[in-house]
C-alpha cells in the first residue's frame, strides 16, 4: 500500500471521527479541513471534499450543499465506523481506547 493510499484512509476515519464527536454528528467541509491539520493530515480543501465525495458514495455520511458550503452530517454506519464498531477496508481502524 502506498503512502498516499494509507494517508486517505487515516484522513478518512479522522472525519468520521470528527463528525462522531460533533452536535448532531454534523459539521462542513471547512471545519473538517481545519482539523485534519492537528492530526498530522495537511489536506487542501478540494482533497477533504473528495474524501467527503466518497464517504457519501459509501452511504457513511450525507451532505446538504448551498453553493461552495457543504454541511457534512454522519450516518448510523459512519459513526459505526468512527467508533470501531464496523470496519470497512479502505479506511483505518480506530486503535482500542482512542
């Protein structure tokens, strides 16, 4: 697995993660592109929505969009994977305890 492949699928749970712990399990695309930074994750805006773009296709969260603002809300299955819970292969396995 290459850098890039694994470094998707660690900015893939992160925004899982995010969206679990935020009010409503909602948050947008800017919020989640300014956090990803504090986990070590440096993504460009596009690069969150494309992350995003494909959560969505994998019915992990929805999106309600209003020009260029995009609000992100976690699905059941989303927060199932955020927390562990349920795994898919394409993105990181929250470690135990964290």
């Amino acid at each position: 697995m290459s850098y890039s492949d694994t470094l998707r699928r660690h900015a893939r749970i992160a925004i899982l993660r995010f969206l679990e712990e935020a009010p409503r399990y909602t948050s947008n695309v800017s919020m989640l592109a300014t956090q990803l930074p504090l986990v070590g994750i440096a993504f460009t805006r596009d690069q969150v929505v494309t992350e995003i773009t494909w959560l969505t296709e994998q019915g992990m969260v929805v999106t309600e969009t209003s020009g260029d603002f995009i609000v992100v809300t976690a699905t059941t299955r989303g927060v199932e994977i955020a927390q562990g819970v349920a795994r898919h292969p394409e993105i990181q396995r929250p470690r135990p305890g964290v």
